[in-house]
C-alpha cells in the first residue's frame, strides 16, 4: 500500500483509530503427557507442547502481514487460534479494540463479530470444501449464518458475482467440488471467503498445494482482489517468495516465537536475524553459476521439540552466531541497529 | 557410451471407457555416468510417468512404447526377474513422500539392510555395518542409536536422508530422485540438495532429478528436459538454458515463481556451519 492510501484511510479513520486486529503476548500451549520409562504406563509426565508462545502485534487496515517460518514453528496454530480455532492459553486477541476472549476463556460477543468479518483460506483446496454440497451452498454458507436477512435470490445474485470474479463462470454453481481442479478449488474458497464481505482475510498457505503455474494465478487474484477491496490480510506461508509478493510487513517465527519482524522490503533487503538470513539464504536461485558458487548459511539439524524448547534463546541450537549468553536468557523483540525492524538477537545489529 | 539412452518413450493407458491417455509422448534423452539429469514440468506433463516407464512401475493398463538401454540390455523389455535384480540394485529411486515409502511397522534397520540382503547376500552384521555408515553418509547422527527407531520417530528432513540412504546402500550406478525435496522446508530442502551435489560428485553415480523447481535444478543439473503435456519441448545444458530458454512453456515455468528480493549476495556471513 503507497503513503497516499494510507494518509487516506488515516483520514477516515484518524490516525490513533484501534488497530483492526491486536494481539498481545499470546500463548498456545497444548497439554501432553510424556512417557518417562519405556513402556511403563504409570510414569507419564504432564507438559505442554508450546506452539505459540508469546507473540505481539497489530494488524492495521488495508494491511498484509505475512507469516513465515519453517513447519512447526507454530504459524498456522497462530492464524487458527486468532479466530477461536485453537485453544489460546493466555494472552489476548482484540478485534477492533475488544477483546475477544475473556478470561473464564469463554467466547463472548466479540468473537462472533470476528467470525463474521474475518475468513479464512486454507491450504487443502479439495478438503476445506464439503463434497456433498453444490458450489451454490460452499458459496453462500457465510451469508446464511451472517446475513440472516438475506433472500436466496440476493444470495445467489452475489455468488454469482463473486464466482465470476475469481474467475468461474455462472454455470458452476450447480456443480459439485469433485468437479473441480485444485486450482478451481482454490479460486471457489476465496469466492467462500469473501462473499460475508470480510474486514480481515487469514490465509493458511493458500497456495501450497498448488502447482506452480497454478500457484502464480492465484496469487495473482489474491494480490489483485487485496488491493481491490482494501482487504487485511494475515497471510501465513513457509514459501519465503509468496511471502514477500503480497505482504507489506513480515514476522518471522521459529518454535513458536517472533525472530524477526519488520517492513517487508527492509526485512527481506538486510535481515538483521541469523535465521531469516539462513531462511532467505537457503531459497534456491535459479541461476546454476550463481546457485552453485555462493555462500550460504546451512542450519544444521532440525527443528528441536517444541515440546522441550531450548533454555534462553530458541534458535541458539542451531545459530551460526550463537554466544554463551544466549543459553540464559531470551533476547527481546525490540529494534536494533537502523533498519526499524524488530529483531530477537543479542548480536544483530551489533556490527 | 552413454549410461543410460532412451529413445522414443511413450506412454499410454487404457481406459475402460474412451480412447487412451497419452501421458508420454516419444521422449528421448541419454545420460552418462556422473551427470544430473533434471526433468522438470508441471503436474500432469508425465515426468514422473516417464521415470516409472524406466524403472517398471507403471499399473497394468499402461502401454509403453519405445527403448531404453542401460548397459546393453532394453530397460522396458526386461523380464521380472532381470528387472527386480537391477531395480534397487543398480538402479535406485527415491520418492517425494518420506513418510509413504518407509515402511512404518519395520525398523530403520531392516529397511536399510534390506536391499544388501536382498542383492548381496549380506550377513546381518555385515549390512548392519553398512547401514550405519550409510546414515553417517546423510548426515544423520547418532546414527548407531538411531537405526534402532521406526519412522515416525523421525522427522521429515530425516525420514528424506533415510530414503536417500536405503537409496544408496547397494551404491547404485543410476539414482532416480523424483521430487525428493518438494514436501520439506527450505533450509532441510537446501542440505539435500548439497547432500546429493556431493554425492554424485564422489561416487560417479549418474541421477535423474524429477522437480517443477527451477531453483534447484540449477542447484543439480547438468542437463535440463523441459516436459509439456507429455512432449519434451526444450532439452539443453543447464548453463544455456538457464541463459537463454526457448521454449514459451521453459520461460512461464521460470517466471511462475514470483522472484525473490534477497540480500545482496556478499552480504550473506560465509561463516555458517557446513
């Protein structure tokens, strides 16, 4: 989004306006019992496994940030439990300035509200669409339980539309799912998401499961329909490209906390953490001289457990940069250096 | 003479209802010892289709038409007993899914030991040795220890090391990788691909690299055949085609990854851990 839009919506809105979406040192930990002994069954030991562990920030209007990080590093538990998809531990969630869980963690008011502004887009393109409903009912379903009001004809008129936008035709409302290639899928569960005309869009790799021909249509329509419609988005994606083609500003998570987070072309141009230098870095580049002479910063290992994370700073394990302090305590996200991103490392931004 | 020439494959299947499917259509390629071979091409373009035609994995309703010659002998006119002693022996595949070709009842152990038993009359001890050494080959530590878990003890990058290890125990002269860094993270997916750089670097083996990635191609290959509706539209080195594709279909494929801004590449510490 360019300065011009956003002093306009600042003008609409006022500039100290609630952000859309806020989040404030969330927690998803997940309960589970560990065996100590071999086989015995008496010797389990009650821990968590922490998926999202304390994690901050806003989401304003027309904005897009992008989620990244490698598989179970927590982000899709974070797009999941933001609309009450997954069970938040502690921390708050407040759309438009409310919050939307309280603290008997039951769901009030505010969370059916979100639900109705807020959708989401998932990765399996086949599998988030019910085989045995028409393409007419996966279509309008948000609007027969958000917009109580409406005629089937008004509804039918609007999915009609919103099919041709994304690119099908009207002759596909009568079919079913199977009908359909994943693309096509695809492209229907956007028409899903945004029929209840939804403040907020939360995608969960939207494009992953597609082919890459397929991948750059889509990502095109989503681009398109974001700027379009003044659409925030949240858009979660191990894919460090994808990322990076739609989002305005970028976290970076790793076992379930913040590395780094900042603007995205500042993020992407001089990253100030280890990892997302050793993420970006290990992006193939599709020039063999150039791929096959440069340096690259290889992690080694894998992911350790979330289950039993590391003490002091998560990715010390495994960080080329790794000092004796970090195994004590855990760098604060804060700004370091001159690049105004967010950084959790005690020696970015140090030289 | 080339290790590995075929000409004019085609592939088919019967349907019960409406004419058959063409999926391979007169494709030809050869390939020496030591070389990288990358078929590359979107879902359906029949890469994988191809690689199976080679190796006899294709389902009864497939016809295959054409040559293949591996050391002399016809690859698509092999009884089964010829082929079962090459394939896994001589020729080894290695599949996208980590999780679906280990088998998850069996021990790494048995899996690994399986083909020396199989093809090399092995001892226990003797595989078992070898087993080890192949881990320690992909990196896997600990590797001692480790050969005693199943699969699901593993992670994802891990459970790819073990598949390319199996793939590598009888030190095949062909290795036959189709998508083997597609379902893993970037960073596991960039230690693989070193893995099998270095790889066929030390041991003269010959691969056919099976991917829609244009970024690790240009990691591996030496040659690259660019696969569009089942017809090898473009075939040329990796250097050329990379400087200068022909083909429409080579030039969409490499521009339907949105590029990706980076750091300058000086900018990258050298200092990270091998």
């Amino acid at each position: 989004m360019n300065a011009r839009e956003n002093s306009a919506l600042e003008l609409e809105f006022g500039s100290n306006a609630p952000p859309l979406l806020s989040i404030r040192d969330l927690k998803v930990h997940f309960p589970v019992r560990r065996r100590e002994g071999p086989w015995s069954i008496g010797l389990h030991k009650k821990t968590s496994l922490r998926a999202v562990d304390g994690l901050s920030f806003d989401l304003r209007r027309g904005e897009v940030i992008g989620i990244v990080g490698e598989s179970g590093c927590g982000k899709s538990t974070l797009a999941r439990a933001i609309v009450g998809l997954a069970p938040i531990t502690s921390g708050s969630v407040c759309w438009r300035g409310h919050e939307t869980v309280d603290s008997s963690h039951r769901k009030p008011l505010q969370m059916r509200r979100l639900r109705g502004e807020a959708q989401l887009i998932f990765q399996d393109p086949l599998a988030s669409l019910d085989p045995r409903m028409t393409i007419e009912r996966i279509v309008t379903e948000p609007l027969r339980t958000h917009r109580p009001g409406m005629t089937r004809t008004e509804m039918r008129v609007r999915a009609r539309m919103l099919l041709e936008r994304v690119g099908l035709g009207a002759h596909d409302l009568s079919r079913y799912p199977h009908e359909f290639s994943g693309g096509q899928c695809q492209r229907i569960g956007i028409a899903r998401a945004l029929i209840a005309e939804p403040k907020l869009l939360i995608c969960d790799e939207p494009v992953s499961a597609l082919d890459v021909s397929i991948q750059a249509q889509v990502m095109g329509l989503l681009r398109e329909l974001q700027r379009e419609l003044s659409l925030s988005m949240l858009f979660v994606s191990h894919d460090l490209a994808v990322v990076q083609a739609i989002s305005t500003r970028v976290l970076v998570m790793y076992l379930g906390r913040a590395m780094e987070y900042g603007d995205c072309a500042a993020l992407y141009g001089s990253p100030e953490h280890p990892y997302t230098r050793a993420l970006l870095s290990a992006v193939p580049i599709a020039d063999p001289a150039l791929e096959r002479s440069r340096a690259r910063v290889l992690l080694k290992g894998d992911l350790p457990s979330p289950i039993d994370p590391p003490t002091g700073c998560v990715f010390r394990t495994r960080c080329p940069q790794a000092q004796a302090a970090c195994a004590h305590t855990a760098p604060p996200l804060e700004e370091r250096g001159e690049r105004h991103t967010l950084v959790a490392c005690f020696e970015a931004g140090a030289t | 003479m080339a290790l590995l020439e075929v000409e004019q494959l085609s592939v088919s299947f019967d349907r019960r209802n409406g004419p058959a499917v063409d999926a391979v259509r007169n494709v030809s390629f050869a390939l020496d010892a030591g070389m990288t071979l990358g078929i590359v091409g979107e879902s359906g373009s029949g890469k994988s289709q191809s690689a199976m035609a080679l190796l006899g994995l294709l389902p009864p309703n497939a016809r295959v038409a054409g040559s293949a010659s591996y050391d002399g002998q016809d690859m698509l006119r092999l009884d089964r007993r010829t082929m079962n002693k090459l394939r896994g022996d001589r020729i080894a595949i290695v599949f996208q899914d980590p999780m679906t070709s280990l088998n998850p009842f069996l021990t790494i152990e048995r899996q690994l030991t399986e083909p020396l038993q199989t093809h090399r009359r092995c001892s226990r001890r003797e595989a078992r040795r070898c087993a080890i050494e192949a881990l320690e080959r992909v990196r896997i530590p600990d590797a001692a220890r480790r050969i005693g878990m199943y699969p699901h003890e593993f992670s994802g990058g891990m459970r790819q090391r073990v598949t390319i290890a199996m793939a590598l125990m009888t030190r095949p002269r062909l290795l036959i990788a189709d998508e083997p860094t597609t379902a893993l993270d970037v960073t596991v997916q960039a230690q693989i691909v070193d893995l099998l750089r270095e790889l066929t670097c030390d041991t003269g083996m010959a691969m056919i690299l099976i991917t829609h990635d244009m970024g690790v191609v240009a990691g591996l290959c030496d040659d690259v055949l660019v696969m569009y509706q089942g017809r090898a539209v473009e075939h040329a080195d990796a250097a050329s085609l990379f400087a200068a594709p022909t083909h429409p279909h080579t030039i969409s494929l490499m521009n339907a990854r949105p590029p990706l801004k980076r750091p300058s590449i000086e900018s990258v510490p050298a200092e990270g851990p091998r």
